[in-house]
C-alpha cells in the first residue's frame, strides 16, 4: 500500500465517522480533513515544522486548501475533541492500566528548562516521562484514556472508571496487585474482602 493509497483510505474511514460535523462556513478544510491530518501527525510522528514540510512537498494535491503550518496545528488544538468519535462503545467487561512513556533518561532530569515530565517508577525503575492511562473493553478496543506525568499514582485515573459507573465492570492492573473496582450496580468490591461470602 502506497502513502497516497494510506492517506486515502484513512480520510474515507475518519470521514464516516465524522460524517454529521457540519463544515464551518469559512472554515478551508472539512473536519475529516482536519482529523485525518491530525492522525496522520500522530502516526508519523516527528516535529511541527517536519511534518509540515512533509505535507506540502510530497501531498500538498491531496489537500488543496492547506492553511499555513502554525493555523493548522491551532486546529488540532481547538478541534481534538473531534476524535472522541473514534473511541470504543463499553461493554459489560472491561481492563484499565497506566504504562509509563520515558521521554528522557533519569540522569538528564532537570537540565532543560523544557521539561515535560516527571520522575517515577514504572516497571520496577526510575523514568523521567509521562503516564498513558487505557480503559478497554472486553474487546480490546480503547473506551477511554488519559495522561499525566510519570509521578502520579494510579488511582489518579479513578475519574475515568468513575464515567462508566454502572455500565462496566472494570479490572484495574497495578503493578502489585489487580482488583475489580467497579460493579454494574455501582457499589465497589474488594476480591480480597471475606466479608462478601458470607
């Protein structure tokens, strides 16, 4: 499959998904356009500038009305909410977990003014990054998520669990240990607590 072939076929399925966003009347670009060079962003990764240089030297065709780099990256700003679309339906089952990004060695922390993350554990070492936090369904498919620096603890991302209170049963995986913290009828449970049996 070719880029060109990529490109295509992501923006016909972002565009299906996005197809009841009306188009703002002086706005260059359509939401799904604006989507799908978001995603196509995010997958390729790299810098603002490299990207956009990317875009308009070999794809510039495939999106005619290009706004000028620094208006365009406004737009995935203002219009992230948009991908919300994209997200999984819950189920009756479901698993959340943090995993732990290293954006920098630990020895390097605090040498830019820069910085972005923190210092925390993560698999057992010391990272200097962020924390992704996943909510999936019995599928597999990403229901919800967050983010945060790498030196908060996991129930941090309780709020999350907290949204789908009463439409799943969520497994929370710690690094120790795994309990069920949400129940259909919205009542927590503890695995571990012998009070329950009886």
């Amino acid at each position: 499959m070719t880029t060109v072939e990529f490109i295509t076929a992501l923006f016909y399925e972002t565009d299906e998904q996005l197809r009841a966003i009306p188009k703002h009347p002086e706005a260059h670009l359509w939401p799904s356009e604006v989507v799908t060079l978001g995603l196509l962003h995010a997958l390729k990764g790299g810098g603002n500038r490299a990207f956009y240089r990317w875009l308009t030297k070999d794809y510039r065709p495939l999106f005619p009305r290009l706004p000028e780099r620094t208006r365009l990256f406004r737009l995935f700003t203002t219009h992230q909410d948009w991908t919300q679309a994209f997200l999984a339906a819950p189920t009756v089952l479901g698993v959340i977990d943090t995993y732990g990004i290293e954006l920098i060695h630990p020895t390097r922390e605090g040498r830019s003014p820069q910085q972005i993350g923190r210092k925390g554990l993560s698999n057992h070492r010391w990272i200097v990054g962020g924390t992704l936090c996943l909510l999936l369904n019995q599928w597999g498919l990403v229901v919800g998520w967050a983010c945060a620096t790498e030196n908060v603890v996991d129930n941090t991302f309780q709020w999350l669990i907290q949204q789908f209170d009463g439409r799943m049963i969520v497994l929370m995986l710690h690094d120790s240990a795994c309990c069920i913290t949400t129940q259909l009828d919205g009542k927590s449970e503890d695995p571990n607590d012998a009070s329950r049996l009886t």
